[in-house]
C-alpha cells in the first residue's frame, strides 16, 4: 500500500516536472511582438469580452480572423456574469443580455477554463497575440484569491492578469445574487494585494458615480476608489471607462476629477481605458468636449489606453466600431500620444505583467505542486492555496485495488 501511494506521488511529480520544462525550457516565456511607430496596426485592443452573458460567443481563430492585419494584440476575456433564465420570468424567451431579464446575474467560474482551452488551441505564434485574463473569481469572497491562485496552478504559463471585474456597476451590481460588491470589503484587498505579488496586470470596472448624482455632491464612488488605489500601488490597474457607463454620464468636472490621480504621485500605478461606444458618445458629444479629453490625453500619453469593449462581434465592421466612434478624438492627438494611447502604452503594461507571473510561476507553481502532492496545502504571501482534490480522491481507488 504504500509503494503504490508512492508511486502515484512520484508519477504527478514527474508529469509536473515534464509540463513546467515544457512551458519554460530555458527562459521566461514573454510576448515578443512589439511594433514600431509607422505600423500598419491600428491598435491593440485592452478590453475584449470573447464570451457574453450567456457565456456564447467566438473562438479565438475566428476572432484572429476579425482582427487580420489591423488589430495587433487583445486582452482576452470572457464576462464573469451569468444572466439566469428563469422561466417563471421569462417563458420561453431566453434572455441573452442583462437589460432582457429581471433575472438575477450569478458568478460563472467556468469562463476561465473557456478562455484557457480557447488560448491553448492556437499556435504558439498565434497565442502572442493574444493576453488571457482571469475573470471567474466573485470579488465578495475572501476565497476569490484561492481561485485565482488555482487558475494560475491549472493553465500555468497562460493568464496574465485579472479582470475585467466589476465593484460598482449601473445595473448589474443590483442583479448579481449573493452579496452586492463593495469597495470596502477586505475580498478586494486581498484580490488587489495578490495581484501586486505576483505582479498580475488589474482591469477594474467601477462607476465612478451612481446612476441618479447628488447636485453638487462629489461623485459617490470616487474618493472611495481612489482609497483603494493609494492602498495598492505595487498593482498595475486600469480604471475601465473611466468610470463611466451607459447610464453613468460625466459631471462637468470629470476630466479635472481624473486629473486629481494623474497629476499625483501616489497614483503612478493606475491607467485609465478609453473604452465602449457607450462611453465614446460623451467623449465626441462636441468639438469642445472632446478637444478637452484630447488635452488631457496629450498631457499625461503614458496612462491611457485604447480598448473597443466588444462583445464577442460577429464581423470586422462591428468590431472596429468602438475604433471608429473615437475618430475626432484620434484626429486631436499628437503623434507620440495617439500612438501610445492606441499601442504602446499596451506593451508597455502587458508585456510586463506577462514577465513578471511567468517568473512569479517558475519560481513558486512547482513547489506547490510538489506540496499539493504531499498531501498539505500551501502559504504563499499569506494567501492559502487548499490542497489537490486529486491526492486525497485517487490515492483510496488505487489501494482499494
């Protein structure tokens, strides 16, 4: 009985082994496409949801083929939100939308195992187009850093970030079962903490007011937020939209609120996405508006980035179309800002980020494999990793026989 548990633990950690040398043979596996300012790319894009909210969507050779020769790299990512189909609400009529349902929303960890299998698919020249972030954790729940942790065991040498994930957000907050998300729960630090230590890239979805403002009132969400931004500034994130939604609509002071974290040193870690076509009509409603945005983008080019906010698109018109929606802004910026905006400031983040977990995974992924294999779980930064299922489930099967 014993030389067959033994056994069973030495042929795990051999099949690690031969998967970590085959994932890192020599080096850290980093993406290597970068382009030079007079390429034909029109932009990298840093928000894309492959799956919607009934978790349908593309696969990734399909979007390979939207994205041809005028889309580099994208941010790949599913929705972490599940829209219910309740048929005491809804019939026969399956809501594939969150505004098509007075149904709950619930947390669907499965997406990042759809993004993982979809990444792994391709070519290793076509997955360096291609950045995966984890989305499937519930940011209410101390154990969501377990399951970013598992994720990473699970598909090493895959993710690289996490996000996008919502605390605030105009409609759905309201419709997610469970506990509403909230910048003051001590999940989020520890999901933003971990983060930092592993050095995974942060895309943050969080209004930055609610959908009826207080006149003369600071936006709600914003001081709160900006909280904990100065709480973390070893993590990289990026403020999606702005802060703005569908229904969250600027304050006339929105571009001196977002200025507030530019101009201040604390704030170095955090970049802002220009993003969703909901969000473009603010930015292009009129000459003046949006000369004051392309102000603000000239004057700080390191901190923004292009993102479309797609939603699985069925055609390479409708992809392009956040693209195109934010023509008169592209039109104002300088050469320098508008080719950071729309590409490098994205390598600059992601190839950093893929770097620093890809040495973060070397260093740490094999020893909790070999802890997971004894049996024991595992400490890293403070944050428990549970031990392996797989030790506890198979090792009776085998003695029983």
């Amino acid at each position: 009985m014993f030389k067959v548990a033994n056994l069973t633990t030495l042929a795990i950690s051999l099949t690690t082994a031969m998967l970590w040398s085959t994932i890192f043979p020599s080096s850290v596996k980093t993406q290597d496409i970068s382009l030079k300012k007079d390429s034909e790319i029109l932009f990298h894009d840093s928000h894309f949801h492959l799956t919607n909210y009934i978790q349908k969507g593309l696969t990734t050779k399909e979007i390979l083929g939207l994205m041809n020769n005028k889309i580099g790299r994208v941010a790949l990512f599913g929705i972490p939100l599940q829209q219910k189909w309740d048929y005491f609400v809804s019939g026969d009529r399956n809501p594939d939308y969150y505004l098509s349902s007075d149904s709950e929303l619930y947390y669907y960890s499965f997406v990042d195992a759809i993004i993982a299998k979809e990444y792994l698919k391709l070519s290793p020249e076509d997955q360096k187009r291609f950045d995966p972030m984890i989305t499937g954790f519930n940011p209410t729940d101390m154990y969501a850093t377990n399951h970013i942790l598992q994720v990473l065991k699970l598909y090493p040498g895959v993710f690289l970030g996490i996000g996008e994930f919502s605390i605030h957000k105009e409609v759905v907050s309201s419709k997610v079962a469970g506990h509403t998300a909230s910048l003051y729960n001590k999940a989020l630090d520890k999901i933003l903490s971990l983060a930092g230590d592993i050095g995974l890239l942060v895309i943050l979805h969080c209004d930055i007011d609610e959908m009826r403002p207080h006149a003369g009132q600071r936006p709600a969400h914003f001081d709160n937020l900006k909280e904990v931004f100065q709480k973390h500034k070893n993590t990289r994130i990026i403020w999606a939209h702005t802060g703005l939604g569908r229904f969250v609509k600027p304050t006339p002071n929105h571009l001196n609120l977002l200025e507030e974290i530019l101009r201040d040193k604390e704030f170095d870690h955090v970049y802002f996405d220009i993003s969703w076509d909901e969000v473009a009509k603010y930015v292009i409603a009129d000459e003046k508006i949006t000369q004051a945005w392309a102000n603000l983008l000239n004057k700080y080019p390191d901190r923004f980035l292009f993102g479309t906010d797609s939603v699985a698109p069925k055609t390479e018109k409708d992809y392009l179309k956040t693209y195109q929606d934010y023509q008169p802004l592209w039109k104002l910026l300088d050469n320098e800002t508008s080719f950071k905006v729309r590409i490098g400031n994205y390598e600059k983040l992601f190839n950093e980020a893929n770097q620093k977990v890809r040495e973060w995974e070397k260093k740490n992924l094999s020893k909790i494999e070999v802890q997971m294999n004894q049996n024991k779980g595992v400490k890293i930064n403070n944050f428990l990793i549970p031990p392996t299922t797989v030790a506890q489930d198979t090792r009776p099967l085998l003695l029983s026989k």
